[in-house]
C-alpha cells in the first residue's frame, strides 16, 4: 500500500516536487513518482514547461539587475 502511494500522487504533490526540484536535488523515488505522473498527466507536463519558462524569465531578470553578462 505503501508502495501505491508513492507512485500515484495527487498533481499538487507533483507541482511542489517540481517546485522542490530546483532548489534540492529530489530523490530515486520522488524521480520516478514525477516521471510516471508526468507520462500520464497531460495538465503537469504543462505546468512543468511552464515553470520553466518562468523560471528562465526569473534567472534572466536577475542576471540582467547584476550587470552580469
Ligand atoms: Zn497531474
């Protein structure tokens, strides 16, 4: 039972481990639980592109305020 939980997780879960996957690298297990929601989850795997996106747009703000080039 243990097991199915860790595999079939609710896609706010998914949308924190995203979130988490920038700022730690996330486990075996929390790898594999995201790939198989995201192969199956057609609403995560545009929010993943998503966040992305936002977050290129972040990190090239934020060099810009640096001055670094
Ligand atoms: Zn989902």
């Amino acid at each position: 039972m243990v097991r199915e939980r860790t595999l079939v997780v609710s896609c706010k879960q998914v949308s924190e481990l995203l979130s988490q996957a920038r700022e730690r690298r996330l486990t075996l297990a929390e790898r594999v639980t995201l790939r198989i929601h995201l192969v199956l989850c057609e609403g995560c795997r545009n929010f993943r592109v998503q966040l992305g996106v936002l977050h290129e747009a972040v990190r090239r703000f934020v060099d810009r305020g640096r001055g670094v080039d």
